[in-house]
C-alpha cells in the first residue's frame, strides 16, 4: 500500500481537499463528477506511485464511478505542507492505451 495514497484517503474523509484549476478543466472535458472521485477514494487502487515528485508526493489511482466506469486520478500533497489532498488531474483512461483493466499502461 502507498502512504501517500493513505494519507490522501485520510484528507479526503476528513474533507481537507483541494481541486486544482488543471484537474477542474480535465473534470469538465471529460464528464467526471469531483463526487464519484471523492466517494471512490477509499476503494481505490494504487498504479503509479511518486513519493519524491519534486512537487510533493503524489500517485497516480484507479477509481470506479457510481456507474462502474473506471477513472484516473493523480493525488497529492504539496511538497512543505501535509494538507490538504490536492486533486491534480483525472481522466477516462484510454484503452489503446491501457490494458483492459486500465491498471498497466500498454508498451
């Protein structure tokens, strides 16, 4: 298990959340509702994790909407700060580019 993703899982349900400008606009252009990241963060599932991005630690998680669509999303914490968890950027994860479960990125 990540401790960065812990940690974020413990923000987001103590609702200490912060939602970048980037990941506003990637939520608008692809439909994704901030409530089915927030819901799903406890149950989601760690694909990329980034301790030392010289941003802050950070990871890369899959989510599943209300409706079961998968979801990325990046997470993390500002490098200085321990709160709150920042929402950085999520999408629908292309297939051509991922494996079926959209858990591993294709070669």
């Amino acid at each position: 298990m990540s401790e960065t993703l812990d940690k974020i899982k413990q923000l987001v349900i103590a609702d200490k959340i912060r939602v970048s400008q980037h990941a506003f606009r990637r939520l608008a252009s692809h439909s994704i509702r901030s409530d089915d990241l927030v819901a799903s963060v406890v149950n989601a599932v760690v694909l990329e994790d980034y301790p030392a991005y010289y941003g802050g630690p950070a990871v890369l998680v899959l989510h599943y909407a209300a409706n079961g669509a998968s979801l990325h999303a990046v997470w993390g914490i500002e490098k200085g700060t321990e709160e709150p968890a920042v929402l950085i950027t999520a999408y629908r994860p292309d297939p051509s580019l991922w494996s079926a479960d959209f858990r591993t990125r294709k070669p």
